[in-house]
C-alpha cells in the first residue's frame, strides 16, 4: 500500500518521488465514508476507504496538482517528539 501512496502522491501532486521519504511504513490515517455520486465521472454514490501516508523531504515542490482528484497540496512542518 505503501507503494501505491507513493504513485498517487506523485500522479495528483507532480511531486518527484525520488525526493520523498515515507515518515512510517504505517498509515497516518484510515477513514471510511459514503461519496455522493458523480455524475460527470460516471460514479454512482458509493462507500470509500482512504489509507494515507505521510512523507517528508528536504527537497520536493508541489509541482502540477490534478485538479480533478486534488484541491490542494501543500508542505507543512511537523515536528515528531524526540524524533531527532
């Protein structure tokens, strides 16, 4: 799963993979939720179970977002207690 993460992150966000570096091989988050349908996609509504990862880099920009599966991507700090 780790692996896909990676792929999406740089398919949505145009971000380099090479530049990037997984903060655990765990999930950051698991969610489940209905998605209302999309018409525009051909997608009737339906149950969704995202598992997202975290990454670093020292060195990575957002590069071109795929405005149909993003609506944003960003850099923020996160400080990880006496992870240093």
């Amino acid at each position: 799963m780790l692996g896909a993460a990676l792929r999406e992150l740089s398919e949505e966000t145009g971000i380099d993979p090479e530049l990037v570096v997984p903060l655990s091989a765990r999930p950051a988050y698991v969610e489940f939720g209905q998605v209302p349908a999309r018409p525009a996609k051909d997608e009737p509504d339906h149950y969704q179970l995202d598992i997202g990862y975290a990454f670093a880099t020292a060195a990575a920009e957002v590069g071109r977002i795929q405005e149909s599966e993003v609506t944003g991507a960003a850099w923020s700090r996160w400080i990880w207690p006496n992870a240093w």
